[in-house]
C-alpha cells in the first residue's frame, strides 16, 4: 500500500527516482510514528547507499567503483563507505557533521546491532530485553534519518559542483 501521494505536477528529470524517495521518506515517517524503527533504518540505509552509489558511479569517479560493480554486482553497504572513504581520506565536513563518512560508518555499526539483536544471541545467552531493545532501535532510526538527509544535501551539492566545473578537453 502507497504511503505518499502521487505527484500532481510535472517532475524535470527522474520522475520514477523522484516518486521512490517521496515514498521512502513517507514510510520513513509513518515507521517511525508506529515504533516500526527496523523498517525507518532499512528505508535510510537504502537511501544512503543510493545516494553514495550515485556519488561513486558518476563519469570522473575512480575506476574501481567500476570494477566492482561490474556484472551489476551487489556492493554491501560497508564496502560502500569503503570506497567513499577512498575518495576522500581525510573526510568531509558537512551540516553538523565534522566527518560524514565516520558518522555514517558508526550509524552503520549501530544499524547492524539494531537489525540483529531482537532475536539474535550466543547460545545460552539472553537476548536483549525488548524495552532495551526497541530504544536503541528508535535512537538508531533518529540519527539514520538525519544522517540520509545529510548525504542526501551532500551528493546534491556534489552534483551542483560537478555541474559547473569546467570540461577538459
């Protein structure tokens, strides 16, 4: 079931990308007002990656982005930052963060622990309590949330660089 509306006016480039993201950030809303945290932090993790795959795959990107993805390979999300890290190994300021590519990375260590720890325990060992559980799965779907808005300010100023550098012969 369509969690946002359908566009009433017409859209200039990726309509289809344009209608997925209303989409992604309408159920990012609605997972997130009915404590539904897993569903918020799988929608950001996949909004994030997106917006570094287009960073990553753009025409003066290195080749070994390239290679990676070559044959439509899927590139985990950890690899993702890995080669975005590459192209910028001191990192990148950006909004409240004074490295993007480090808070992503530790909001994607948390994301993990969120997505595991409802059931998942070593052999004979409790699983986290729920209240315990579904609190940190919320702070988790918090800071998601701001760091997808964040990447996604970020590649849009990258593209609007990208734009107006001047073209090499």
């Amino acid at each position: 079931m369509r969690k946002s509306e359908p566009v009433k006016q017409e859209i200039n480039g990726n309509s289809e990308k344009y209608e997925s993201y209303r989409e992604a950030w309408a159920r990012i809303k609605q997972a997130k007002d009915n404590d539904f945290f897993l569903e918020a932090i799988t929608i950001q993790e996949s909004i994030i990656s997106d917006r570094l795959i287009s960073f990553l795959s753009r025409p003066d990107a290195s080749d070994d982005f390239a290679e990676a993805r070559e044959g439509g390979r899927f590139i985990s999300f950890s690899n993702l930052i890995k080669h975005w890290r590459s192209e910028f190994p001191t990192g990148i300021e950006s909004g409240k963060y004074s490295n993007l590519i480090n808070a992503v990375d530790k909001w994607r260590k948390a994301r993990n622990a969120a997505i595991h720890t409802i059931v998942k325990s070593d052999p004979g060992e409790p699983t986290k309590q729920i209240d315990s559980f579904l609190q940190e799965a919320k702070k988790v779907a918090e800071d998601g949330e701001k760091l997808a808005k964040e990447v996604c300010a970020w590649r849009q100023r990258e593209k609007r660089k990208q734009a107006s550098a001047p073209v090499s012969a």
